[in-house]
C-alpha cells in the first residue's frame, strides 16, 4: 500500500507488506477490531496526523480492507468497518500481540482469551489442510505456476527441495 519499495517483489509477505505494512495502518486496523468507525476516534485512539489518517483510510477503503458508509441521518458524518478480507487480518494482528507479549511485554499488558472457555490464547497455529498443526521447523514452503524463475531457485534453495 504505500511501501513501493516492495513493489518489485513478488513475495507473498512483500505484497501483503505493500497494502498493509505500514505501522499506521495496522493501527487503524486495530482499532476498527476494537470498534473504533469514526475518524475522530481513530485520531484520538492512534495519534496519527490528520493528512496521514485521511490518506490510510482511503487507502485501506480502496483496498478494501475498510468500507466508508455515510450516516443516513446525518450525511456529514462517515463511518469505516472493516470487510472480510479485513477481518481476515485478526490473525495477523493477534500474532503481533502475542509475539509483543512474549518478547517486549514480557506480559500484564493484554491478554488474549478463548470467549467461550476462559482459557488464555498463548500461541498461533499453522494448521494444514487435513487438520494437523505443522510447527515452523515442519513448514516449507512449495512455489506456484506463477512464480518466476529467480524466486523459485531461492525457494527451491531456502527450503532444499
């Protein structure tokens, strides 16, 4: 999204770094999850700059990862929620805090629960597509039809195969 510098790359982590790598922007994701639908209240919960806020709202609306609605009572105020492609960003931001926890934190900031058992969420699984969590030290990851060659042979490098 706004990092051009990785629009070379044809990475799936790079592209995904291209719409949503910005520290701004996954704030603003963050508080749409938390609810925040106004521009007044992300300013206030993020502390962005007007100008930047305005431009990563557009952006994250263009991309859609937000929808802009427009209150039918009062046509002056405008709300943003996230889509499902922005929802799908839970993940990616509950491993951000996990990780946070661990490592920064060192925990007693948040912490993230299972609402239906109580239990405390203590790490992010990779599950494959028959049910089976894969650990990182298991993972590999395979190239696609359209991959280029020079991607493929660091791939095919990376992971031996």
């Amino acid at each position: 999204m706004l990092n051009t510098k990785f629009s070379h790359h044809e990475c799936p982590i790079a592209q995904a770094l291209r719409e949503i790598g910005d520290g701004w922007t996954l704030l603003i994701i963050r508080e749409a999850m938390y609810g925040t639908s106004q521009f007044e209240g992300f300013r206030r919960n993020i502390g962005a700059p007007r100008a930047v806020l305005s431009n990563r709202l557009a952006q994250l609306t263009a991309n859609n990862i937000l929808k802009r609605t427009r209150s039918e009572a009062d046509k002056r105020k405008t709300f943003y929620e996230l889509t499902g492609k922005g929802r799908d960003l839970w993940t990616v931001l509950l491993s951000l805090l996990l990780w946070s926890e661990k490592h920064l934190a060192q925990g007693g900031i948040v912490s993230a629960c299972n609402s239906k058992t109580g239990a405390v969420i203590s790490d992010i699984s990779a599950i494959d597509q028959e049910g089976n969590t894969v650990a990182p030290d298991e993972t590999v990851l395979v190239p696609g039809e359209r991959i280029s060659d020079e991607f493929r042979a660091r791939i095919e490098a990376a992971f031996n195969r």
